[in-house]
C-alpha cells in the first residue's frame, strides 16, 4: 500500500489542489478562534498547523460556546449538546469536545428535577421558586420568611427543623414546599413531596405485591421529607401506627427534617388523629404522633384567599 505521505504529495501536484489548500489555510488561519489558540500557544508552529489543518477547519465550521446555535435542540455541531476545545496532542493541533454551556444548564436541570422526587404532584409545584413566590403578600409573610429561615439554616446532618404549614385550601402551601424542594436541588440536596392521601392508599395496595417495606424505607430515609395535606386521610390504626408511626419515629431518631401542610392546626389535627374509621378513640396514640411532629416541624400559620380559584 502507498504510504498517505506520498499520495497526498501527488494530490497536492494535481491541478486546482493546490489553490484550494492554500484557500483553506488562509481561512482556517485568519479564524479569530484560531488566532487566539496560536497567541496562547507559543509551542504552535507553521508546520503544526499544516499537519492540523483538517481539525482545525472541522473546529472553524462548529459553533463554540452556542454562539451560533438558536438552542440545544437547534445545535449544529456535530455532536448536539458538545462543542469543540483545541488541544495539542505531540506535533499535532486536535479536538476535544466538551458539552457546550446549553448542555450544561440542561444536564444540571435534569439532574435537580431527578432529586426531587414526587408523588400525585401537579407540574407548577415541581416547577415552583423562592424567586416566585409574592413576598408582597403579607398574610403569606411569615411561611415564606420561615422557609427562607430553614434553607439558610440547613445544610445534610444538621438538625433543622422543618415546617408545619396550616391553613385553609388554596392559599399557597403546597408551593412554598415546591420552592423548597427546588432551593434544595439546586444544592444537590434531594427531597421528596408526597401527598400523603394518595401515597397511603397506595402503601395499603402495595401489601399484595410486596413492596410496602421498600415504599415505606424510601420515605423514611430521604434527606428532606414533605408530606403534603397530612389530615386529609382516612384514618386508621394502621395508617397511624404502623406507617405514619414508623415514618416519624426513624426521622426523629435521625433528625431528618420533615414538612407538613395540613388544613388542620395541631389541635385539630390531633383530633382528626384520635378517631378512627370505626370510631375508636385513642387519645394516647394520637398524642405518640403529635409528639413526633412537634418535634420534626414547627408551625407556622399561612393565611391568605384561595388562590386556586
């Protein structure tokens, strides 16, 4: 077989080769992008950057730092998300590709939507901010001040408190849990937003299939839990004792920081938890939960119109 070296000196002697090669320097040379790598790099030489020309144009033709790309999904580069980084590589001028700054953005927001994970949770909460949140409101005032209060407190292994966020339907509870979850992710810190309703009927179905001690075990163990409209349940002494219970307890052990939003205050919610479905009333075991509660999250009151409506 004939050596490259050699064929590609006859292709140069061909007629118009010559011109076109000498067209393509000039334009790869006279590149800013590769005026600027030659200045930084006082090792590039002449014949470097004639070993390197086919590189340095497939770099030239590629858009750096999405300068030239409308978005991530309009990227034009040839491999979409990744642009291209020069580097010297022995006697030679070669491309790395790194993932240009779109990519990044949208890798990261990926990864802090796969921390927080949620249960029967509508997307405006997923998609919920400090940033968003009215803070012109001021019946709303204290349950946005106090969950400010609690990220700039916590950080992982560190008992901080969470929140018990109470009041009437529709005034904003459950976005103040979404927007914590979200500062929270932006700090690699996972959460999870159940709602507790759904989640328990779903526990009580998981029996058959196995599944309920691992359900249960992933609750238990997040970094930051949310339970969302605890109250709202029918309640059993299963469902207290043995799920809730169970929950509350390793938490407290492990000062895991732990929200609720209820339509209930504590009294209230005590009672709810007092009665069972066949009217059983048993005040010591509702008093057991309540304990763990107060211990996991102080209350704060969120008042306010119904802002569903």
């Amino acid at each position: 077989m004939e050596p490259i070296q050699n064929a590609f000196g006859k292709l140069i002697q061909k007629e118009g080769f010559k011109e076109r090669y000498e067209s393509l320097k000039e334009e790869v040379i006279s590149h800013p992008h590769i005026q600027q790598f030659i200045e930084e790099h006082e090792e590039v030489t002449t014949s470097m950057v004639e070993r390197s020309l086919i590189k340095l144009y497939e770099y030239i033709g590629q858009s750096v730092a999405c300068k030239e790309c409308p978005s991530l999904e309009g990227c034009k580069n040839m491999i979409q998300g990744y642009h291209p980084h020069l580097i010297i590589q022995g006697k030679m001028i070669d491309i790395q590709y790194e993932r240009c700054p779109r990519k990044v953005t949208h890798d990261e927001r990926k990864k802090q939507e796969s921390l927080i994970q949620s249960v029967y949770m509508p997307k405006d909460i997923l998609e919920a901010s400090m940033a968003s949140v009215d803070l012109g409101d001021p019946q709303r005032f204290n349950a946005i001040l106090a969950a400010k209060q609690f990220l700039d407190e916590y950080e992982p292994g560190k008992r901080v408190q969470g929140l018990y966020l109470y009041g009437a339907f529709g005034v904003g509870k459950t976005y103040i849990l979404g927007a914590v979850a979200n500062a929270l992710a932006e700090r690699q810190i996972a959460s999870m937003i159940v709602y507790l309703p759904e989640f328990l009927r779903e526990l009580k179905s998981s029996i058959q299939d196995n599944t309920l001690h691992d359900k249960i075990d992933a609750v238990k163990r997040v970094p930051v839990l949310m339970m969302d409209d605890i109250g709202a349940e029918a309640m059993s002494s299963f469902v207290r004792d043995d799920i809730l219970g169970t929950i509350l307890q390793f938490r407290m052990l492990e000062n895991l920081p732990t929200f609720f939003t209820s339509n209930f205050d504590f009294k209230g919610l005590e009672h709810h938890l007092t009665y069972t479905q066949r009217g059983e009333e048993e005040k010591m075991k509702a008093a057991r939960i309540m304990e763990r509660i107060k211990y996991l999250a102080k209350p704060v009151e969120v008042l306010g119109g119904n802002r569903r409506l």
